[in-house]
C-alpha cells in the first residue's frame, strides 16, 4: 500500500496566505491613517493647494496694497478652525518659549503702528503682518501633531513646487512666459507677470525641502524620490531667472550638506553641478540668458543694471528714512510714502512688466526689496530685533534639535536659511507671502514642539 505524499507548492499553504492578508491589513490602515492626517491637516494643505489658482492678485511688494489672494482667506479660515480647536481642548495650546518666540514680532508692529504718523493707515500693515509672522505659523504649529504631519506638509510643498515648475517650463519652451531681455520666456507658473518671484520662491521652497528630506531620511524610497524631485526643480529655478533665489537656495542647500556630512557633501555637490552642466551647457536649455544673469551678479558695481540701480537707491532710502526715525521707523505701510523725498535721482519710476498673458504695464516700486530694510525703515531698530529676534530663535532651537531627527531638522534649518538670506534681496509681497507664512510654521514645529528623538 502507497501513502501519497502532498509537496506543497511554493508561495501557497496557509501561512503565506495568511502573510499576504496581514500585508494587505496593514496597507489598508496606512491608507485610513494617511487619509485621516489630511483631513487633520486639510486646513494647511488648502492654503497650499490654492496657491495653484492662477493669477492671484495680492498686495504689492512690501504689502503695501491689493486685494487678498483665496490663498490669503483659506488661511483666515486656517487661523479659526485652529482657534475653534484650542477652546474646544481647553488645554494651554504653546509653551512659554513658543508663545515668546511667535508673538515678539506683535511688540515691534503695534508700537510702529502707535507712532506712525498716520495710525490709521498702518492698520492693514498690522494685520498683514500679524498674519504672516504670527497667526499662521501659530496655527500651522499647533495643526501638525507629529512627524507624519510634518512629512505630509513638507511633500505637499514639494508637490506644489514640482506642479508650479512645470507649468514654468512650459512657459519658457513654448514662449507663454514673462518677459525677460525682449522675450516672454521667463518661467513664473500661475503667479504672472506683476510677480516674477512667486514661482521662483515656491520651487526654492520645495527643492530645500526635497534635499533635506533627500539628505535626512534613512529610507530608500524616501530618499530617492526626494532625490528625484530635487533634481526636477533644478530646471525650473534656472529658468525663473531669480538671482536672489539661485543664491539663497545654493547656500541653503550648502547648509544642509555641510550639517549631513562633509563626504555626503562633496558627492551631492559633484553630482548637483554635473546636472546643471548636462541641463545648461550641454542641452543648451537658456544657456545664452543664464549666462548673462549670473554675470550680472558679479556686475552690481561695474556696470549695474537699471533693476540693480533701483534696488541700492531704495537701499539707501531706506536708510535714511531709519536715520530720521531710528526707535520706531517711519511707521508701517509708511515706506512709499516717503520713498521720493528720502531716494536720488537715480530712481526709475517703475518696473517693466509684461507676457503671461498680461499686457505691458509700469509696475511701481513700492519697497526696497530687502525684508530687514524695509521693518528698519518702518520700524524702526526696535522692530527689527523683535522680527529678526524671532526668526534667529527659530533657527538656533532648530540646530540645537538636530540630534532628534536628521529629516524634519535639515527641512527647517533649510527653509529658514532659505528665507533670512533671501530676505536680503526681498520681502513680502505677492500671492506667494502667505506661503512663507505656512513654511515658517513648518519649521516652528520642529523648533518650538515638544519632540521625540527619532
């Protein structure tokens, strides 16, 4: 008599089936978990997502006029969905060092308010920027809960960056941008002509974003995809034709390597400038153009433009207005004012504008384009320390976290380099300010939080 014996067949039999439901349990709950986060975090993401909106109106360089974009009201609606949270816990909802470091701004702003000479006219100075430097970071650090709260804003930036870039690159290949030396291929996404910056500002945010998370995360596919994405935004940061940009997010990125890794550093730096080289030099993508504008940096003294000959009479208007009024400046809202008597000669009436589907326009200049001249002309000195004081704390808790976690810390210090050194060739103003506002946010969680080590 024969007993049959049964082999079993490789990848069946009770266990591996009961392996594949538990696997397929377990991508269902990270489905469910990462649905639930967004709904969490929908507040913020909206205020991301309709940045897309194209056009957007908004105030003036400087905040000094215009219309809010629908950016702006989804982050008035992000300030009381979270205000409607804290009362409903009834819990303390920021540390004392948190509720110092976000709210030393209001200190400068009401007092420069107080002193303007017209009060009155420096209210929606007051609001703009308790909106900006106060309100939503606030809100935006009590919303994110963990890491994974921190990873879903940062990949939403990364996703507007990437979505904004493309829409740049098509604008340069197919002639749709704003006008650049006679051209209209300077590539500005949705944001238009009357604001050149915000493309180039969105995309810097996402690829300092995506090389932190790049140079930060211990997982493979994390790492590579952000690696990719970094790679992505490359072009159309070039083709934005933003000095101010190109330099913050080169010493941003700098910054980050250095705190990853001297070896790390010099691979990504060969590889980054290999890339550059394939896309400019050997693909011929703007080569002639970006050339040109890279030189032009170095030319600031020899043979300045006429966009670089505005900017240092602003500078120094500026100046002399803080020299006037050196406690409190001249009061928000209150550098156009007195922009002409304070500025030379050498000042043009305005900005050329035109392309992206707007016709030619004067756009005037309403700010000095330097984020800490303009609160010293406004503000004062007193002003300045209290902003300023607040984005240094912000960077210095950042540093000092940097043990708890490499990802979430090289995004913040990243994006907070990003924005103190940028601020030396801008300042708010634009549909894309509000986005400053969710990024400082992002980084005062990991500053301010309480946080586990990874």
């Amino acid at each position: 008599m024969t007993t049959a014996v049964t082999v079993p067949v490789p990848g069946t039999g009770p266990d591996v089936r009961e392996r594949e439901v538990r696997e397929g349990d377990a991508r269902k709950r990270d489905v469910r978990e990462w649905a639930r986060r967004a709904w969490a975090l929908s507040p913020v993401l909206a205020v991301i997502a309709l940045l897309l909106v194209p056009g957007g109106g908004g105030g003036a360089q400087g905040g000094t006029g215009g219309t809010g974009t629908v950016a702006d009201a989804a982050s008035g609606l992000l300030v009381l969905v979270c205000l409607v949270r804290v009362l409903r816990n009834g819990a303390r909802p920021l540390t004392r060092t948190a509720a110092v470091v976000l709210g030393l701004p209001v200190l400068g702003v009401c007092l420069a308010a107080i002193t303007s000479h017209d009060p009155g006219a420096s209210l929606p100075g007051v609001a703009r920027y308790l909106q900006i430097f106060v309100l939503v970071p606030a809100a935006v650090l009590l919303t994110i809960r963990d890491r994974r709260d921190f990873a879903v804003v940062a990949w939403a930036l990364v996703v507007l960056a990437l979505l904004q870039g493309a829409v740049g690159v098509v604008q340069f290949l197919t002639g749709t941008g704003a006008s650049y030396q006679g051209e209209d291929v300077r590539a500005v996404g949705t944001f238009g002509a009357t604001d050149v910056m915000g493309m180039a500002t969105v995309v810097s945010y996402g690829l300092v974003v995506a090389a932190g998370l790049a140079l930060g995360t211990r997982r493979g596919r994390v790492r590579t995809a952000a690696m990719v994405c970094a790679g992505l935004l490359l072009l159309p940061l070039v083709l934005s034709f933003s000095r101010g940009s190109w330099i913050a997010t080169v010493l941003a990125c700098g910054i980050q390597l250095v705190l990853s890794g001297p070896r790390r550093a010099a691979r990504v730096a060969l590889a980054a400038g290999a890339l550059a080289v394939v896309l400019v030099g050997g693909l011929g993508i703007g080569s002639t153009m970006v050339k040109e504008r890279v030189a032009s940096i170095t030319q600031v003294t020899a043979a300045p433009d006429q966009s670089v000959t505005d900017r240092y009479t602003m500078w120094a208007a500026a100046g002399r207005m803080w020299r006037a009024e050196p406690l409190t400046g001249v009061g928000l809202k209150g550098f156009p004012a007195y922009r002409d008597s304070h500025a030379s000669l050498a000042l043009s009436s305005g900005s050329d504008t035109a392309g992206a589907g707007a016709g030619f326009a004067r756009q005037p200049l309403l700010s000095p384009h330097n984020m800490y001249l303009l609160v010293l002309s406004e503000q004062g000195l007193i002003g300045l320390l209290a902003l300023a004081g607040s984005w240094t704390a912000l960077l210095v808790a950042a540093l000092r976290r940097r043990r708890l976690g490499a990802d979430c810390a090289l995004v913040a210090i990243g994006v907070l380099s990003w924005q103190l050194i940028d601020f030396l060739y801008a300042d708010i103003g634009g549909p894309s300010t509000v986005l400053m506002s969710v990024v400082l946010g992002l980084a005062a969680w990991w500053s301010l939080a309480e946080v586990r080590r990874a």
